[in-house]
C-alpha cells in the first residue's frame, strides 16, 4: 500500500519547523561588506580567496559522489 502526502508551505514556514536559525540578515551584512571592500579596493582583499575554499569543497564532494554512483552502475564494491 502507498500513501501519498502533499504538503504546501514556503521555504520560510519548513525552515521554522525544521528549527533552523534564519540568517538572511546576516548574510545581507557579509555581502554588504565584501561588497564595500571590493568597492574601496581595500589593499589584499581578494574576492576569490573568500570562495575558492567553498568552490573547491564542492568540486571535491561532486567529484566524490560521481565515483560512488560510478561504483554503484558498475557494480564494483569499495
């Protein structure tokens, strides 16, 4: 037997149950500032150095998962 369930609510109401922090503005404040220094041409402020860490992580974890599924359809273990 199958249950079907469908639920409409907005990313706001699931982040309020699921009792997540809401950082909307504190994300505003960190783009305003990064946002300001590249603006001021602040002296050793480098933009991608704030992202590379981020871009390279999820480089690495896609890559990591495209191996697993590789592993999965090929049938090979560990």
């Amino acid at each position: 037997m199958n249950i079907t369930v469908n639920v409409e609510m907005t990313p706001e109401d699931l982040r309020r149950i699921m009792g997540l922090p809401d950082v909307q503005e504190f994300n505003r404040e960190v783009m305003a500032q990064m946002l300001k220094k590249m603006q001021e041409g602040v002296e050793g402020y480098d933009p991608m150095a704030f992202f590379k860490p981020g871009v390279m992580g999820n480089a690495d974890m896609f890559k990591q998962w495209a191996d697993m599924f590789g592993k999965f359809s090929s049938g090979t273990k560990s």
